[in-house]
C-alpha cells in the first residue's frame, strides 16, 4: 500500500495550528496586556504631559527627540495596521500620532516663543 508523503513547509510548523493551547494562552495574554498599556500611555501619560506643557507654556525638559521619534514609529505602524487591515493597530497607533503630534506641536511653539534652549 503505498503512503504519500506531504512536504511541511517549516514555517507551518509555527503555525496556530501546531502551538500548544497553553502557547496560545500566553499570546493572548501577552496581546491583551500589551494592547491595554498601549493605550493607558496614550491617554493617561501624554495628556498628562500635554496638560503641564499647556500650563507650564513650555517643553523644558521634555525630550523633543523621544516625541519625534515617537510621532514617526506609530505613523508607520499605523501605516503598517492599514496595509494589514488590521483595525486594532490601526486606532492604536492611530491614538498615538494624535497624542504625540499635539505633543510635537507644543514643542515647535512654545520654542518659537520661548527660543531660550
């Protein structure tokens, strides 16, 4: 009786179809905790950070490059949610271009009028 062999791609091994359930377990936690900091950092830690520049009038000490850099990674990882459609990344990151945009915005302002730094 003859047997057919099936070739296994390498990479279907990894596949969710092959991962334990206890593998699949952790990853949904890992997304689930990942996902829900990901967005208490962008509406508790930059509108907190938004709020004392507004009062304050000022970036002083505020790390320009950290928000630009910031504001670039989650253009591009929205970018990358959109080409995935993946709706998740998408309003994720799509919250922290709006976060970190107002907050490079402050910068550019308040140095032009404060052109002290």
């Amino acid at each position: 009786m003859p047997t057919e062999l099936t070739k296994v791609n390498s990479l279907d091994f990894w596949s969710k179809d092959h991962q334990p359930t206890n593998m699949l377990n952790i990853a949904v936690i890992i997304g689930v905790l990942t996902t829900i900091l990901s967005v208490l950092i962008k509406v508790i830690g930059f509108p907190d950070q938004m709020r004392k520049n507004y009062v304050r009038k000022s970036t002083e000490g505020v790390s320009s490059w950290f928000y630009v850099m910031s504001f670039i990674t989650y253009i591009l990882w929205t970018w990358h949610g959109i080409l995935q459609n993946d709706k998740v990344v998408i309003y994720g990151q799509g919250l922290g271009i709006i976060t970190t945009g107002i907050i490079v915005y402050q910068i550019i302002i308040y140095k032009k009028k404060n052109p002290k730094g």
